[in-house]
C-alpha cells in the first residue's frame, strides 16, 4: 500500500523551501486589486460569489496547507540548490544509456524553439495563423521519412515505447482482415521490460495477444522460430536491439513472416546514419525515441517517439498529420489534416487517444536534423559507432569482464559479464566518480552480473581510462 | 513558398562536430550499411536561424496575443520556468541513474505529488503519464484492475456526458469498455435521471468533468458521485477544467475516486504547438496499488548517509507492488514538465486558489461584456449570438452560440472565429461541445488584464456589426487566407516530394 495523505494537515516539506514576504504572484495576475470594480460591473459583491454554485456539502472551507507564494528570485534559488543536489552526466565520464542518449544539442536549437510564438501556441488548430509551426512539422514528417525509409511519418508519439505499442494496435486494426491469427502480435523477447510493461497496457484491452520471440546466444533473433509469427498481424523487433546489437537476420525477416503480417521495428534514429533503414528492408512501420535528436535526457522526459509507416496505414494510424493545401487564393499553405481519424471528431472509434503530443520536442528534432544535414548525421554516426568499439575493446582486454554476445554488429550500447555482481561494481564506479552504465539485472534477473554500457559522441580516451581503472580496481578487489 | 528543403549547399556542409578520436571502419557489417544518405537539408547556422525564426513569425502564441482558446487554459508561462529546466541538474539526468545522485529531482517529484494530493483531495499522486489522455488511460486502467481485483470483471462500460471531451470516449474505449454516452439536461448540466437509467452492475465508472466544458459547476455531482457507487462503479474526474476549482473544492470532496491533472493547462507548462503535456493521476487509496510504478517516496535519513537536498530526508523511486498495472511511459513521465509545473506552484503556493479566484472572475466579466453591449454599440449590432447555457454564473469558460447570427445572416461560428484573427486574437475553440449549436467557447484565464478583455469584447461585438461578406471570406491580413482543408485531405501531400540531386 501506497503511503496515504490522510495525515496531510500540514505540509512537512517546507524545509525545502526558502523564507518569503509579501505577495509574490502580483507579477503574474494582472487584475489583483480591482476585483471590486469588475465584481460590481456584473453585478456582484464578493469574490465568493462567483464560487456560490459550489454547494456546500462539497465546498473547501480552509485554506490550503501549502507554503506561502515566493518570488521569481526565491524559486530560482530553491531549484538550483535541490536540482543542483543531482548529479548531471557531464560532471563525470557516463556510460549510462539504455535507450536515452546523452547527446549534445547545438546551442540554436533550444534558443529557437523557445521562441515565445512556438512555445506558447496550442494546437495549429486554425491554420492560417499556425503556417510556420505547422510548415516546420510538415518538413519534420518529411525528415523523418528521410531518415526511415517510409512514405509517412506523424508529428510525433509520447516516446519510444507508446510509439511501439501504438503501432501495434494499429498494425492490428489494419491487418486483422488479412492475417489467420488476427489477434496474435510476436514480439522480440529483447524488448526491454518497461516498454514490454507499456505494449501490455495499450493492447490487453483489444484483445492482442502478446508471444515473445526468443535470440539465439549471440543476441540474434532465432530465425528458426520465426515462421511461427506468419499469419499473426504484426511482428515487433528492434534494430538495434535493446542491448545495441545489430542483427544482420533482421534484413530477411519479411520474406519470412509474408505480407498479411506487418513487420514493426524500433530503431535507434541515430543509427540510421550508418545502417540500412527498416524501410529499406521491408518494415511496415518504423517506430522509435527521437530525443537523440533535439533534447538532452532532461529526466527521461519530455522527449518525443517517431512513428512512420506505408501508405496501407495512414488512414489507420495514431496522431496528427500535416499536409500540404493552398488558401482560397491558391497560395501554398500548410494545415492538419485525416483528423477525422482522432478523437476530438471520432471520439471512442477514435484511432488513438492522443491529443497532446511532442511537437515542441519534435521542432527541436527537425531543428537538429536540418543542422546536422545528410553528412552531419552519417558523421555522428559514425562518431558514436567508434566510440562504441573503442570502449568495447578497452573494457574486454580487462581480466574476468567478457562480452556477453560476441561476435555481432553493435551501435551505441553493449553488454558485458563481470566476474561478480554488477550492482556492486556501479556503487563500487560510482565511489571513484564514474557512471559505469546500467544494471541489466533490473530488467532480467539471470543478468545480474551484466553491465550494459552506452557510448555516445562525447565520450574521451580519459573518460575511457577512467572507466577501465574503475573497472579493474573493483573487478581486482573481489578475486 | 521556401521550405527548408530549398538550402541545397555543397556535400558535407552543415553543422560542424569534431572529429572522432577512435577509428574503426569495418565495424558495420556490408549488409547492415545504409546504401545512400537522407534527403536532409545542407544549411549553416545563420541559414536556419533565420528559417526558423521567420516560420516563428507565422505562428500565433499567448505570447503573441490574447488566447480565448476554452478548455486550453492558455495562460502565461513564466520564464523562469525555461530558465530552470535548462540547468544541468535536469536538463542532463538520465531516468536510470541511482536515486542517491537525483536527491532534488526526487525531493521536486515527491512535493508535486503532495501538492497535488492535497488540491486534489486524493491519497496517492503518479507523475508519470505524459499528457491528460495519458492519464485518462491510466487512471482507467488502474480502475479496470480494482474491479478484476474483486472479481468484477463483468464491468464492462463506461458512461460519459456528451458534453465530454473526445478523450474521454477514446481511452476508456483503449482499455477494451463500451461506452454509454448520457445525453446533458436542458440546461447544460448532467442529466441525474439520464444517469440513473444507465448506471447498473455492469457499471465500471463514469468519467465527468466539473466544471463541466460547459463551463457550469455540476450542482449534482455528490448525488452523481452516489449513484455511480451504489451500482458499484468508479468515479473519474478529467481535471481539464481544474483551474477554475482549486482551493474553493475538490474532486476527493466531490466524491470522485480518480482524477487526472493538466500540468499543461492548470500548472503553465507551456503547450508548444501541441506538446509535450503531462497528466499526472491522483487516485483514493483503495487505488493505490494499482499506479504505474515507480513513484518518489522518503524515509529518514539514517547517519552516515549522504546529506541529500538537506532537510533529513533520503528520497527514492518506490516500486508500487505486485498490483501495479506497470509503465504507462517508459520513464517516469516529463520530468521536465513536473519542473516548470513545481516552479509555477511555488510562486503561489497556499494562494493557488487566488489563481483559481481570478480565472472564474475573469470568465464572468468577459462574458458580461460581450453579452451586455452599451446601446449605442447595440444598435450596429446585425445579430447577438445566444448564451450556450442560461445560467447566471459561469466558472473559468463559458460559451456562445453563433445560431441566431446564422439564421439572420448566414455567419457562421467559423467565420466569426476566422474574422477575430484578423483582429490580432487566436480564435475560440470552434464547435465543441458538440451540444451548442454553432457553438464558441471562451476561457480568458487569469493572466489577462481587464484592458485586455475590454478590448476583446468592443473588438467582438464590431466583427458582429461588418458586413457578413467580410466574415464568411475572411481572415484576410494572416499570412495566408483561409486554408482549404477538403484539399488538403483529397491531396494528401504529406511530405516534401525530395531533391532530384538526391
């Protein structure tokens, strides 16, 4: 049981937050101190008036236990002393990634995307005053559509995994007429557990059932197995897989599961620099997190999920669409359009619940990929992908520390087996001021003894040595 | 017209990274190798910052003006808010790191939750749905497994006012519910004996808004609160309309067991063209062990324990039990959101309800002086649009029907909301609720001054005083002239056709 709030008389955690005076939010309400005057225009006298609609039974009589209002100055102190109180990747060599990359963001990118008109808009519901956001998605979808290899990309999903599961729902609706087990979805066993935990949440209400597919030894998926996925509606895997793998099987896996089944795959958008777009090799929907491009890690959110697909799904898929019209004068301009798909039209035949998306992150995205340009993407690609076998090879020279899947492609992450638990050797790195990567027993038991270490474009010979000495000094310490 | 598509410079051009110290060529097999490049675009810096910044320019925030959008709460968002989330103390944290290197990350999540169990009057608080459907979803998940938790599994539907937002219908219809829609009574609020006759024991829950997107407080909701029990369903409050409510009453005291909240709306973070949002859940306790997990907890710090953010307390993520219905998203929510909104909360604080007090104030006076023009005003009036509920008060949104404008001259709502934007305004949410006809709704919110709605209101009743023809072709000064949106549906040109070159 979760702790209650039934004992929330009082607020205990005004510890936290530094003394005030006076009324601080006068900055933000303009009309504080003529609430007489614009009462007695419609014919009230009291503010509590305007509340005598709520009856009593259900009306707040006290006020609320929470700390007195604090100035601009006072908020800014608190947030960075308690936010100061974290420790951010860059203050240390971090090699932890597990699906969210520490990138650099050029500097323009947040500068122009929190210009006040793009920030503060709603929904380019009317488009001739929204050309410009909406001109930006336009050229967005088409970047990202680029990047995968499929005609059609959305404005973006939640993130990563609602992306995954949304396409899974989709690919249903589409190909359930098709497919021989309507139902049936097969997904990679390697989906890590928290985007498999939100697959479940989206599909158990209509129905699907989830199988997993299993990986042979080295990371690969068991080709073997996957003839049994034929006549399902949709396969879901991930390219590269959730511990960085490249699987060269993938590139023949939709001669193998046949049209009637639509093939689903997650990808690292970075990547694609370098390998093969699953558009190229026959996805039927390409889904992923897009926050390499655009936002640092920032918690874990707000970050943005990619979806594209083939023309077969547009009229079936979730989120907002923009296309391209003219105005009543024939000029080119930009507008939302398929909405009848969602749900403020269609409501619960609705294709998708979703109604706020990302698009302020996915601006962010389309600003870093028109910086970046073609050449740019396949250099820091290309810069990740090195880093990634540099770090590789120093960590597996060190005695007792092997890879847990050697002999195949990887980008970005890896695993390796330590010679004793890997929770104590983080807390042992984390002593000697290194983020030695991720825990893979948080999401598999039987790899508790498994670091899954992430490698992006800043990482340094230093940062390497660090890693490697913090590494030996634990892996030596417990022989 | 450009697009960034038309910046074709030489190959390579483009942002400048430095080069990779590590060399390693044959690291990617042949057959994993992309063939050829994206068909992005080559541009400099100086190019794109003036792309951007003229598409900026061809984009209407609150920023921009005044943003009657209803059921938005299209408020100010402060600046410091932005300032804050670029410290490296969020902006560079990673959702995995061990929680004794997130002490004041945890410390900000652990007061958002309180906070928002305490305005809420719920036991438990999830920070971690990223948008109000997200929310919605959860919160009707958490729900679904209360009731397979007791065996009730035949609870199958759930009831919503017509007066709903889409969301509403379109989550609980994800969880795999049939919907019963319930029609509103004739004055706008809900109809008690349309809700008697559908509530049964096939009930799972009902999900209602109050203030309703009517604008009305829903005098009924504790009696509504009871039928729904009594037939053994859930109560679900879409917390759309929370800014109107809080401190004055709230959804634990109206009776309700779920509630999800807008930080986008009620708490200023700020709504991008769309995004990102977040939607925390606020649950009773007998729902409590069905929330995503994690959520932020604390103990007291035991000696020798790093000092965290000082105030004796070691914060950490919570795993919610066996019962969790799981992740919803796959981190824990817009850490980023949760920040600005903590940021936003704090310049209240206890005088939150101040906020509440002045977008209700607002609310009535804007709608008073649109209603009430001076009569030298009136007589050039063509026709007044009709209150979309007659009731004397309205809370934070209120609404108008353009019908009787439509009947004497044919202007319809949409043309008005076209026409108000070449006054400089963002339009009124256009035909929704779908239950007033030719229906506008208003939500001023409490950011703007009474200069502004004056304004507003003169600039309102001279768009109902031009002639018609004006209206039905406008706007006429916004960047482009209204969009033809059947071509575009019959076109689908959804992307940029590429460059030969490519």
């Amino acid at each position: 049981m979760i702790e209650g709030a039934a004992s929330r008389e009082t607020i205990e955690f005004l510890l936290t937050c530094s003394g005030v005076t006076g009324e601080p939010m006068v900055d933000q309400i303009p009309n504080l101190g003529r609430e007489s005057e614009m009462l007695s225009e419609i014919g009230l006298s009291s503010m509590s008036d305007l509340f005598s609609n709520i009856p009593e039974g259900v009306r707040r009589e006290d006020s609320l236990p929470l700390p007195p209002p604090q100035s601009e100055e006072q908020i800014l102190e608190d947030a960075r002393r308690l936010l100061g109180a974290n420790v951010d990747l860059d203050s240390r060599p971090s090699f932890l990634s597990a699906g969210l990359a520490r990138n650099f963001v050029p500097t323009m990118v947040p500068m122009l995307a929190t210009r006040g008109e793009f920030l503060t808009s709603y929904t380019p519901y009317q488009p001739e005053v929204s050309q410009g956001m909406l001109q930006a998605m336009w050229e967005f979808q088409t970047m990202v559509s680029e990047l995968v290899g499929l005609p059609i990309s959305n404005v973006s999903m939640y993130d990563a995994s609602t992306a995954a599961a949304e396409a899974i729902t989709c690919a249903v609706r589409v190909k359930s007429k098709k497919a021989t087990n309507p139902n049936s979805v097969f997904v990679s066993g390697l989906v890590p557990p928290h985007r498999l935990s939100v697959i479940r949440n989206y599909t158990q209400g209509v129905g699907i059932e989830l199988h997993i597919l299993p990986h042979n030894d080295d990371g690969s998926l068991d080709m073997e197995t996957v003839s049994s996925a034929a006549g399902s509606s949709a396969v879901y895997v991930e390219q590269p897989n959730s511990l960085g793998i490249l699987d060269e099987g993938l590139i023949g896996l939709k001669e193998i599961i046949g049209d009637s089944t639509a093939l689903i795959v997650g990808v690292d958008a970075v990547s694609l620099g370098l390998v093969q777009p699953p558009g190229h090799w026959g996805a039927d929907i390409v889904v992923g997190e897009g926050q390499p491009f655009g936002i640092g890690p920032t918690g874990g959110g707000p970050i943005y999920g990619i979806f594209a697909c083939t023309k077969e799904f547009l009229r079936l898929m979730p989120g907002r669409v923009v296309g391209q019209s003219i105005d009543t004068e024939g000029k080119t301009a930009y507008t939302l359009t398929l909405s009848t798909r969602e749900q403020h039209i269609r409501r619960h035949r609705a294709t998708s619940n979703i109604c706020s998306n990302e698009t302020l992150i996915a601006l962010m995205g389309a600003m870093h990929m028109s910086l970046l340009g073609p050449e740019g993407l396949e250099k820091l690609a290309t810069r990740i992908s090195s880093s990634t076998y540099a770090v590789m090879e120093a960590v597996t020279n060190i005695p007792g520390v092997e890879l847990v899947n050697p002999g195949g492609a990887f980008f970005r992450e890896f695993a390796i087996r330590l010679p004793g638990p890997a929770k104590d050797a983080l807390s042992s790195m984390d002593e000697a001021g290194v983020l030695g990567g991720f825990d893979l027993g948080n999401w598999w038991e039987d790899m508790s003894d498994c670091l899954l270490i992430g490698c992006d474009e800043g990482i340094t010979e230093p940062d390497i040595s660090s890693l490697v000495d913090a590494l030996k000094a634990w892996s030596g310490g417990i022989k | 017209m450009s697009t960034v598509f038309d910046f074709k410079g030489a190959s390579g051009s483009g942002w400048s990274q430095p080069d990779s110290s590590f060399q390693n060529p044959d690291a990617i097999p042949e057959s994993l190798r992309r063939k050829s490049l994206p068909g992005w675009p080559r541009a400099s810096e100086p190019e794109l910052v003036r792309h951007y910044t003229l598409l900026s320019q061809k984009t209407f925030g609150i920023d921009t003006g005044f943003y009657p959008l209803g059921s938005c709460t299209m408020k100010h968002n402060p600046r410091v808010n932005e300032r804050i989330v670029q410290l490296p103390g969020i902006d560079r944290i990673h959702p995995l790191q061990d929680s004794s290197q997130v002490q004041g990350l945890l410390a900000i999540y652990y007061e958002m939750q309180e906070m928002l169990a305490i305005c809420s009057g719920m036991d438990a608080v999830t920070l971690q749905p990223v948008a109000g459907a997200q929310g919605e979803f959860t919160a009707i998940r958490c729900i679904q497994e209360y009731h397979r938790s007791r065996g009730d599994d035949h609870r199958d539907k759930v009831i919503v006012p017509d007066s709903a937002h889409g969301t509403n219908p379109a989550s609980a219809s994800m969880c795999g519910y049939q919907i019963i829609e319930i029609p509103s009574a004739s004055d706008g609020r809900l109809d008690i004996d349309a809700l008697r006759a559908a509530v049964g024991d096939d009930t799972a829950a009902m999900m209602i808004t109050n203030p309703s997107t009517m604008g009305l407080f829903e005098t009924n909701i504790a009696e509504a609160s009871r039928i729904v029990h009594e037939a053994g369903g859930q109560m679900y409050y879409d917390g759309a309309n929370f800014n109107a409510i809080i401190g004055k009453t709230d959804p634990g005291r109206m009776g309700f067991d779920a509630v999800h909240y807008n930080l986008h709306k009620t708490f200023s973070q700020p709504h991008g063209g769309g995004g990102p949002g977040s939607g925390p859940i606020g649950v009773k306790e007998h729902l409590s062990e069905f929330l995503p997990t994690p959520i932020a907890s604390r103990r007291e710090s035991q000696e020798g324990e790093p000092n965290g953010v000082g105030d004796g307390f070691y914060y950490f993520w919570q795993d919610v039990g066996d019962k969790s219905i799981g992740k919803v998203q796959q981190w824990n929510g817009n850490a980023g959101a949760v920040v600005r909104a903590w940021a936003f909360y704090r310049r209240y604080g206890r005088d939150l309800e101040r906020m509440s007090e002045h977008a209700v104030l607002n609310s009535n006076y804007l709608r008073h002086k649109i209603m009430n023009p001076e009569p030298d005003v009136a007589a050039k009036i063509n026709c007044m649009p009709s209150e979309g509920s007659e009731a004397d008060l309205v809370m934070h949104e209120f609404t108008l029907s353009m019908s009787p404008v439509k009947e004497v001259n044919g202007v319809t709502g949409k043309d008005v909301a076209k026409r108000l934007l070449d006054y400089g305004y963002m339009s009124p949410t256009l035909y929704f609720p779908q239950i007033v006809p030719e229906c506008l709704m208003i939500e001023p919110t409490e950011t703007e001054s009474k200069e502004v709605l004056d304004k507003f209101a003169a600039d309102f009743h001279a768009v109902l005083s031009e002639d018609p023809e004006i209206l039905t072709t406008a706007p006429h000064t916004t960047p482009v002239k209204r969009v033809d949106e059947v071509w575009a549906a019959r076109n689908l040109i959804l992307r940029h056709p590429g460059n030969d070159e490519d």
